[in-house]
C-alpha cells in the first residue's frame, strides 16, 4: 500500500478517497492471499471458531493475542475467510490499524467501517465522536463480522467497536493485538486466544516449505536445518523469512548465513519485534526489558524484581506490562523470553553505538567483556556488565579493570576472576553478584554505600571487610556455600537488612548477637551450617516472615520468644539437634508451618503449641524419640497437614477428632504403637474428619480396617502398604474420590 502525504488538511476529502478506495481493493477479497496450505492454521481456526460460538445470537467479542510474528493476523485473515459466508449483512477485515491511523486517523478508518456495513462510497466523519455514532447506528440492526487487527490501543477500540449494544444479534468482532492489556480492560470480551509458538514438528514443516518448498529437507541440510529451527524456536515469522532467505542455496551459503544470524538478526524478524518495543513503552519499562534480556532472563521473578526495584525501576508494574505487550513470560516462577526477543534487546544495546562495545549500556557478551576489560576501556556509559565463561577459563585484564566505570550499577561476575582478585568496584554499584569470589574479603577501597543487593555463593570469603562500615542502604545478602566464612558483622550496621542468606556456610559456629532484635530482617537462612552450635537466648525480629534453621546438626536450644513476632509464618527445624520447643512458641500467633522432621532429639512437644491458630501444616516424620502428641493437639482448629511417619508416638490424643480441616494426615512406619486397631480405629470413628483427603498408614501391623472406613468421604488417596490385612471391608468401594 503506498504512502500518501498530507500537507494542509488531515483529513482532505481526496485523500480520504484514496485511503477508502485502497482499502476497499483489500477488502473485496481480504484473505484471497492466504495460503491453503499453512501450517497448523487449520486447528487454529477450529480453536477460535470453537470461542466464537457461531450458532449463539449473543454479540460476542474475541481478542487473538500474542508476540510479533507469531501469526495473528494470519489466523485473523484465515478465520475470517472461514466464517465471512455466515454474515450477509456485512463483514470487515480492517488490516494494520495501528499504523492505518496514525497515518490517517481514526475517523478514516471509522468512514471504511460504516461505507463497507452500508454499502456506501461517499462518506465525511467530521470527527470520532461523530464516527462512533454512525458506526453504531450503521451496524446496530445488522449481524456483521469485524475484525481489527494489529490494534495498539484502547483509543482505536473505542472508536471502532466501543460496546455490545453497536451491533446486531449474532455479531463477531475479533481484535488481534500484541498488548493483553486492550483485552482485559475490555470488559465485554469473552474469550481471549493466546497464539501460541509453533510446535517443533510443524516448525519443520514451515521452514521446510519456505527453505525447500516440500515437506522435507535433503539430508545434507540436516544439521544446518537444525541450526536455524533453534534459532527460530517455533516463531513463524522466523521461519518464513529464514527459510525464504535460504532458498535455492548451496550448503556453503547456508553456513555463513547461519553464522551471521548469531551475531546480525535479519532486520524483517527484528523490525517486526521491535515495535513492541518501541511503541507503548514508559523509558523505565524499556530499561527493565532491557535488563532482563542481557541480565534477568531466566532467574526467579522475585529475584529480578529485587533486582530491578534496587534501580528504582517499579518492576511490580512494569514487568506486567511486558507481559501484556508479548515481550517476557512468566513460566514456573522464571522469568523468561523468546531467544528471538533476547536478540532485538540486544540489538537496541547495541545500535546506539555499533562495534563501539566500551559506550553500550550494558555488557554481557564474553568477547565483549573481555576486550573492555583487558583494554582497560571501560567508560561511564556502561551500566550492567555480566561475564560468564567456563570456570577454567582465564582471563586476562587487571584487578582494576572496572575503575573507568564510575556509572556501573548491576556487576556480575560468574567464576572467572583477574589472577590477582579485584582491588576496585565503583561505588555507584546497587547490585554486585560474585559467584566463587576468589579473595578473603572484599577490597577496602570499596565503599559500599549504594549497594543494595551483595549475593556471593561459593565464594572465600572469611569475612566481609577488614575494617568496620555502616551499610545503610543494604537490603539483601547471600553468601550461601562460602565454607570459609567464620566472622559476620555486627548487624546494627546493616539496619535495613531484609534477607541474610547464610546457607551451607559450614564454618560458622554462631550469628552476631545484634541479629536477635533486627527490626527489619524478613528472611534468615541457616539451613545445612553444620557446626552452627548456638543462637542468641533470646529472640525479637518484628519483620521476620519465614526462619530457616534446618540441618543445622550441632543447634541444640531454640531461642526464647521475646514480644511480638507476629509476621513469622514459616519456621523449619527439620535436622536440628533441638531437644525442646521453648513455652514461648505460643507467641508467634501467625505460624503457618513448623518443620521438625528428622530432630531425633525431640521427646516431645510442649502444650503450648497447640495455642497456635493459624499453623495449617505440622512436620514431625523422623522424631525418633517423640513419643506422643499434646492432649490439647485438638485446639489447632486450622491444622491441615499433620506428618508423624517413624515416630515413637504410641497413641494419639482422643483430641484429634476436633481437626475438622485436616486434609492430610500421614502416620506410617509407627510400628511400636500399642494396639494399633483401637489406634486405626479411634481415627476412624472420628466422623470430623470427613474433610480428609490423603491417609497414609503403612507399616503400621495392622490387621484389619474398621467397617466404618467409609465415613472417610473425601478420602482421594489411602496408603496402607505394609500391613497385615486378611481382608478389606466392602465399604471400601465406596469412594468416589478414590484414585
């Protein structure tokens, strides 16, 4: 479609004409190019049509939604060739909305609407306001079909489709766009279809039919085809313009191009994803896209967004939207994008100053790195540099390679170090990651006074510094895995301290004192220092949300509780050598979970725990020595979960019965319990329990189950392995939730 240029009058009659005109040699056959043969359409189309409910006389509206290239509007155009048959009264397919008005604006596409409805050429919208009334009055008795695609705002919705009540009985308005956010403010929508990546089998058989133009590929281009559907990863428009670019090749041209791509992308794939991008974006959120595709990509969200907040960055909100525009996906708690999409933010990086790595803002390929480092060409521009390479690798740059780079805020550096450690970090520095840090302490030249996050796994650390510092802006320390680390400050200096990670640091024997009555300390893990013998006597961290002691074998005494711990919800001990709780447990009024699996000390629990009204999960497997539960384990009137597997108990409290939201209860392998049939039997008759979902009783000598067993209605899973039945009683075909 050429471009017009309007000189004086936006919306000059002819041009409008013109606009109306191409438009309309579009639309007289809107799909006539789509491909009979497109692969996975077919199914696709099916999975819309499906949402669509064509045989309803509702007015439905439908968002296809999804990451450039990925198909929309080919599924768009597709459908609509499908369905365009079932409305007489008139149908639209209004193509690049987003560009078709910001070229032409809104009421030129609102004049294409209401002359393609009403049949009409010679039309005037003297503005959208007025637009919206004719639209509305054009379609309102009429079941039509419209589609918009590529829509990038609410404002072109509003204008083009605002309501339900424009259109007629049995009415399709389709909406294809990369930002979900259009979709879920439109409050009328019904459905919302994500274009999903394309399989690796029909990527194949794309890239096989734009590469070879046949379903299959010769041999000699196995590994080469290889090579590039990676690269692709199921992106249609990848694999269009790839396959179409290696066409009628030889393997010799094939390997170059391939090589090119990992360090030039093809502009026609780049270009496309890029709009996301530029359009619709805040600075800010550009910046957090940026960061997660040279530095966050693959690490837990709520790691990036601590990450991210520590450069003032709002993630919560902005990854969110990134989200919505197609550009980052959150996949079993990661935070993830395309390799495609990682490229195009690597090239924005690098557009700004081509080949001129020192002036990028950012610094994560290892040959880059490398040559800033070793040439000692570092500038303020740089502000997040990653270097990962082999841990064997060595390098060769000096110990203050980073001095030139007063603006650095984010360093990370993964197992590779200058021979002779670091003497230098910029002070600037929010964020500093050192995998397997290589010295005893950090440099002394190294203030610290901005830094926020300090995470440093695996390292040699003995000690932090040398010499004191008030670190009042640090939030977040994790040393975990640093077995040399014997010394860690005095607390009052770090005052905004939020979570301290200290696991597997087999060294320590004790925490400083200033720990006990930290006010703003929300996690502390200790988990697997072994020789860690002892905490203060006392304890009162107001903020602490969640305690992990667990595997600290030698850790003998608990800790008194001291005033209000109230936000505590998560307390493990499991593999401790705690020999009792103290009476004080009853103060943490807010604990969720206790684990005491595996404290082969522990004879029993005190009555006070029992006071607890918000504990839902109770761990207690592997207490070797615990050989009863408190009378009163009835009072915990929100226990869920109860393990007592390879306990000494030998009965259990006639108050278990009063556990009315009990889901799990597992007691296996008690096998020194006395009487285990009236043990089974006291269980069963508890007909409380009816909300009891999984029951594990194995190993327990037993011989036979009560008649009654079915009172368990709820019961979904029952494990009673190990035990000496003759016989089941016939109520047990009586589950219906049975697995």
């Amino acid at each position: 479609m050429q471009t017009h240029i309007l000189s004086t009058c936006r919306y000059e009659a002819k041009v409008i004409q013109e606009l109306v005109k191409e438009v309309f040699s579009k639309l007289d056959h809107p799909v006539s190019n789509v491909q009979k043969d497109l692969v996975g359409i077919e199914s696709r189309v099916d999975e819309v049509k499906s949402l669509l409910e064509l045989g309803t006389d509702d007015v439905r509206f439908i968002g296809i939604w999804g990451m450039g290239g990925i198909g929309k509007t080919t599924l768009a155009s597709a459908l609509f060739d499908n369905i365009v048959h079932q409305f007489t009264d008139g149908a639209i397919f209004l193509p690049e909305v987003r560009e078709k008005s910001k070229k032409y604006g809104l009421e030129s596409l609102q004049e294409i609407m209401i002359s393609k409805i009403q049949s009409l050429r010679d039309l005037k919208v003297d503005n959208i306001s007025h637009g919206v009334q004719l639209v509305s009055r054009a379609a309102w008795s009429k079941k039509v079909l419209v589609v918009l695609d590529d829509v990038d705002s609410m404002d072109q919705v509003n204008a083009l489709a605002g309501n339900r009540d424009w259109f007629g009985k049995g009415s399709r308005i389709i909406i294809t766009t990369r930002d979900k956010r259009i979709l879920d403010v439109k409050k009328t929508l019904a459905e919302i279809y994500e274009v999903r990546l394309l399989s690796a089998t029909k990527s194949v058989e794309l890239f096989n039919l734009n590469a070879f133009r046949k379903g299959h590929h010769p041999k000699e281009f196995e590994k080469l085809s290889a090579l590039v559907l990676e690269y692709a990863g199921g992106l249609p428009l990848a694999l269009t313009v790839l396959g179409k670019l290696l066409y009628d090749r030889d393997a010799e041209m094939w390997t170059s191009a391939v090589d090119r791509l990992k360090d030039i992308p093809e502009d026609d794939i780049i270009g496309k994803l890029k709009v996301s991008f530029d359009k619709g974006l805040k600075k800010v959120e550009q910046e957090i896209f940026l960061d997660i595709a040279c530095f966050l990509k693959g690490e837990k969200v709520d790691h990036a967004k601590r990450v991210l907040h520590s450069f003032d960055f709002y993630p919560d909100i902005g990854i969110h939207l990134l989200v919505e525009r197609s550009l980052v996906v959150i996949s079993e708690k990661k935070i993830q994008m395309h390799d495609l999409i990682q490229q195009m933010g690597w090239h924005i990086v690098r557009e700004v100053h081509p080949r001129q790595p020192w002036k990028y803002s950012r610094l994560w390929d290892p040959h880059d790195v490398c040559d800033v480092l070793a040439q000692n060409m570092g500038t303020e521009a740089v502000e997040g540099l990653q270097l990962v390479l082999p841990k064997a690798t060595k390098v060769d740059f000096s110990s203050d390679a980073l001095r030139k780079m007063d603006m650095l805020r984010l360093l990370k550096f993964h197992d590779v170090y200058p021979s002779q450690g670091f003497e230098y970090f910029p002070n600037q520095l929010r964020w500093l990651y050192l995998r397997s840090y290589p010295s005893k302490s950090l440099p002394p030249s190294f203030e610290a006074a901005n830094l926020i996050g300090l995470e440093m796994p695996f390292s040699q650390l003995e000690k932090f510094w040398a010499k004191r510092k008030r670190l009042n802006k640090l939030k977040f320390i994790d040393l975990s895995h640093s077995q040399k680390l014997i010394r860690i400050p005095d607390f009052k200096d770090i005052p905004n301290l939020q979570r301290l990670v200290l696991a597997q640091c087999t060294s320590l024997v004790q925490v400083h004192e200033s720990i006990a009555f930290h006010e703003n300390l929300v996690l502390l893990n200790l988990k697997g220092c072994k020789y860690m013998r002892s905490l203060p006597d006392s304890i009162q961290m107001v903020s602490l949300e969640e305690l992990v002691l667990s595997n600290c074998k030698r850790l003998a005494k608990f800790p008194d509780i001291q005033g209000d711990m109230d936000r505590l919800s998560k307390l493990y001990l499991d593999g401790t050598a705690i020999i009792e709780l103290p009476l004080s447990i009853e103060r943490l009024k807010n604990l969720d979970l206790i684990d005491l699996s595996s404290c082969e000390f522990l004879g029993s629990l005190p009555s006070s725990i029992c006071s607890l009204q918000s504990l839902r999960i109770l761990r207690l497997s592997d207490c070797s020595k615990l050989n009863k539960l408190p009378e009163n384990l009835g009072n915990l009137g929100c226990l869920e979960e109860l393990y007592a597997d390879r306990t000494a108990i030998v009965q259990l409290p006639p108050s278990i019965r009063l556990l009315k939201k009990l889901k799990i209860f597992s007691f296996s392998g008690c096998k020194d319990s006395l009487e285990p049939q009236t043990l089974i039997s006291r269980f069963f008759l508890s007909w409380v329990l009816g909300s009891l979902r999984k029951l594990y009783f194995g190993h327990q000598n037993l011989l036979a189950l009560p008649l009654d067993i079915s009172c368990l209605s709820s019961l979904s899973e029952l494990d009673i392995s190990g035990n000496d039945f003759v016989n089941l009683p016939s109520s047990m075909s009586r589950f219906p939730q049975l697995e």
